[in-house]
C-alpha cells in the first residue's frame, strides 16, 4: 500500500500569539490570536493552546473509534475533551494535556483499554510523547 501523506500549511504574522493572525494555505482557518487574560493577556480572540486542543481532541477521537473497530466493540456515543495547559516559571514555558473520554456503550475497563490503544495511534499523542505530560481519563455511561 502506497504512503498516504498530507501537509496543512499556516501562516502566522503580526505579533504571533499576541494579537497576531494566523491563516491556512487553503484559507478555511483564518483567526486572530491573543493571550489568554487567565496568562495577563487582553483575551478576546483564540490562541495556540485552543488550537492544538481542537486538533488533539478531535484527532483522538477518531483514533478512539479506530481502536474500538479493531476490537470489533460498539459505542454508543462518544467524545473527548482536550485540556491543553500552558504553563510558565523561571522564564520557561511547557504544555501538559488531558484527555477525557466521554462514551457509553462499554464497561469502565473497556473504555480505558480503548483510551490506551487510542493515544498509541493518535498522531498528536504520538508527536507529545516524551516531551509532554498526558493524563488520560475516562468516564461511562
């Protein structure tokens, strides 16, 4: 089976994550970007941790769905909530993630098993492993 690959293209101006702009190559995302007042910014607009969450969230879930097809296990319903969390001391900066599942259909332990197996095919779990603590977390109907 051939590579499949694709590359998604933005370009940030301005002042970056404080009150710059951020566009696709196609130009179906184009925002603005501020810091968020909960970190001393006006706020106002979206910012690079929202970002990385509506992907990461949104990711995860498909691999979730992935690895349940793999098991032949039906959901009921599902989502997954990214917390991506920007933290600063000492001059440094470092991002942490959460994820929490939200699914019905299956037992707590399926759910769990399920969670792992997603976060070792999820790309953006992938790409943070090593340099970014992830909790995972999941809760049942």
């Amino acid at each position: 089976m051939p590579e499949v690959t694709y590359t998604a293209s933005a370009t940030a101006t301005g002042e970056g994550r404080n009150g710059g702009r951020t566009v696709t190559s196609d130009g179906l995302l184009d925002v603005t970007l501020a810091i968020p007042k909960e970190f001393g910014g006006n706020g106002g607009a979206t910012n690079p941790e929202q970002l990385f969450a509506v992907g990461w969230s949104s990711c995860f879930l498909g691999a979730v769905k992935r690895a349940a097809a793999a098991r032949k296990v039906k959901l009921d319903d599902l989502a997954v909530v990214a917390d991506v969390t920007l933290h600063h001391a000492d001059d440094e900066f470092w991002l942490s993630g959460a994820l929490h599942l939200e699914m019905s259909g299956v037992d707590k332990l399926t759910a769990e098993e399920l969670g792992a197996a997603a976060h070792q095919i999820c790309p953006y779990s992938k790409a943070t492993r090593g340099n970014v603590e992830v909790t995972i977390d999941v809760t049942v109907d």
